[in-house]
C-alpha cells in the first residue's frame, strides 16, 4: 500500500512537471524566451511558483528543456521526411520544405529556435542541434552518392551547408522587422503564397548546392 | 593652454580606450569570449581594472565593441573581395575563399565571432553584422543576374543562403571536438592543405547553389 501511494505520487509529480513543460512550451511559442516568465507558466499550469523551482532548478534550466523538446521535434519531423520514399534530391526536396514551413507556420517558436539571442546555456543546445540536423541530410547526401542520383562529394560538408542556408534565409523572414534580433509583438503571418514565394528561392538555391543541376 | 591641456587629455584618454580594445582583441583571439577577463585585459594594457571600467561601462560592452570592431574587419574584407575584377561568380568565389580562409587561419577569433555562445547582446550584434554580409553578397549576386553572368534569382534569400552555408560550414571544422560547443584549449592548427581540403567543398556547394552549374 505505501509502495502503491509513492508510484502514485511519482505518476502526479511526473504529470505536473509535463504540463509545466506544456505550458513553458506554450509561453515560448507565444512571445519567445524572452517574454517567457516562470509566475506566468506557473499560472497557466495551475501551481504555484515554489512548484516550478521544485521540478527545474532556474529559470535557465526550464526554458533549456523547452528548447530540447522543440527542437527535438522539429529534428525528428526531417528525419521522417528524409526516410520517405524517392531519390535523395527528392527527400532532401521535401525535408527541406517542411522545416521551412512549419517554421513559417509558427514563426515565433521558430524564432526562438533558431535565432532569438539567448542564454550561452540554450545557445550550448543550439549548436548540437544543428548539428543533429546536419547528421541526418548527411546520411541522405550519402546515401544519393551511393546511389549515383547526386555527384560525389563531401557530404557532411554539404549537409552543413544545407542546414547553415536554410537556417539563415529563414531568419529574416520569421523576424519581424527583417533586420534587427528583437521579438515579433505581433508576429507577422505570412499566406501559404507568400509562405510558398519565401521558400522556393531557398530551395532551389539548397538542390543546386548539393546537385549541381539547375532547378 | 587650458583648451590646449583638455585636447591632450582627450588624446590621452582616446589612445588608452584604443589600446583596451586592442588587449581585449588579442585576449578573445587567443581564448575566445568565455576566457576572456577584465583583469587579464587592464594588466595586458598596463592600466588598472578600474580604469577599464572608466571607459568601458560593463564586460559586456567592452566585448560587444571587440566583437563589432573585428566582424567589422571581416565584413570589410568581404567587400573588397567582392569589389574585386570579374563575373559575379568570381568575386563570390574570391570573398567565399578569403572569409573562410582567414577564418580557418584564425580559429579562435572566428569561432568567437561566428559561433561562440555568447551573452544575448553580443547576440544580438552577431545577427545584425550577419545581415552585413548578406547585403555585400546579394549586390553581387544582383550585379551577375544584371550582367548575364548569374540567372535569374532571389537575390537576397541566395545570399542569406550564402552567409548561412558558409558559417555553419566553418562551426565544426572551428570547433575542436567537431561536436561540442566549447572552446579549443589548444585550438587546432590546420595545414594549409587541410584548409584548401576544407574549404573546397563548401565553395562548391556555394557555387552551385547560386549558378545552377555543376563546378
């Protein structure tokens, strides 16, 4: 019976520590890191500020998981469209397009993915999610090497150069101003056209990279 | 004479923030941001701690100007490159080659200006020099589709393609796990033909993303 109460309190304590995640996410995806408050993911959560210090040592420390998480997510969204079906052109065509517009789709959490300015700790998680990325249109590179769709050539180098120009182009665009690193108030949403305008042209310049092919 | 005494001591004053900036320059290109200290620089001057304080308001500001001052070299560089004689695909290739070059030649300094996680500020000046190379690029990218050297594009998203590709190209080979984000203790020093090895690639990618033609 005591054993059952304690598996008990771990299930409610893992429950609670998901939903503070749930809503730190949400925070995020609203204003960015940078508007992001603990009292204010407190409260969406329903518990008191106390209780997000219990699951998460600081305020870093939170926000860093939110980083992991969504990241991850996107991560493992290319992942699945690079183990689809067709030529490596062909799948690296279509990874490369939904990484763009899922991130046009959700510009602020995209934002803070991938550019807002933010603690060297997140930056830290940055960097090594840029290089997951990196890994995985690698294998694909590689294997279109192997099987005679692409022209050799260093394939972790063009992979770096795939995530680097997506990444990039997709900065200005998600920023409000398209010049300075601060914080859309009221992010712009761009239409399925102007979200189709923007990402063409980075397309084609990723598929000429790698192809050497005039798209 | 008094007016006389104020112009020397402004002199004065102007030649001891000069020679700050050039002491914390050489401290960030020897050990990168992180490393980097207040004491370490204000002994490297011959001037006290406090007097670093006097003309510089925080660390922070203090290495915001080193970071502005040697990304503004970097970007200077990339304009004369880009000012140079030829096609557009030349001058791109030339300004490509040189910033990669000297990146490779300096890896502390660039990976402290391209990649090192840095305070939010600094940040935040990492984008907008980011978007000064982009602009140095689409001209010429412009200038080639104008001429007939290039075909037609979206000039600015090739060239924030561009400055993407190559930067996170430059990440991994900067940093010295290839991996992580620390900064090398003793930072490698590539040969010149690991660097040419190195700088090939991306150089073609690049190429091939803006002309469309297999290099």
């Amino acid at each position: 019976m005591a054993y059952r109460e304690t598996e008990k309190m771990r299930l409610r304590k893992a429950e609670v520590r998901e939903r503070i995640l749930d809503c730190a996410l949400q925070s995020v995806s609203e204003g960015g890191f940078r508007n992001a408050q603990i009292n204010q993911v407190a409260e969406m959560a329903g518990v008191a500020t106390g209780t997000v210090y219990r699951h998460f040592e600081s305020k870093t420390e939170l926000f860093a998981e939110v980083f992991r998480r969504a990241t991850e997510r996107e991560v493992d969204k290319v992942a699945e469209a690079l183990a689809g079906p067709g030529h490596a052109a062909e799948r690296l065509e279509r990874a490369l397009r939904q990484f763009a517009e899922r991130a046009l789709h959700g510009p602020v959490m995209a934002w803070s993915l991938i550019a807002e300015p933010v603690d060297p700790r997140v930056e830290g998680e940055r960097l090594e999610y840029r290089r997951a990325y990196a890994e995985h249109f690698e294998r694909a590179i590689g294997e279109g090497i192997e099987e005679g769709s692409l022209p050799p050539q260093d394939a972790r180098l063009s992979a770096t150069c795939l995530v680097g120009a997506i990444a990039e182009s997709l900065v200005g665009p998600l920023s409000p101003t398209q010049r300075t690193p601060t914080l859309p108030e009221q992010p712009a949403t761009l239409s399925d056209g102007q979200i189709q305008t923007l990402i063409e042209p980075i397309i084609t310049f990723c598929l000429q990279g790698v192809t050497g092919q005039r798209r």
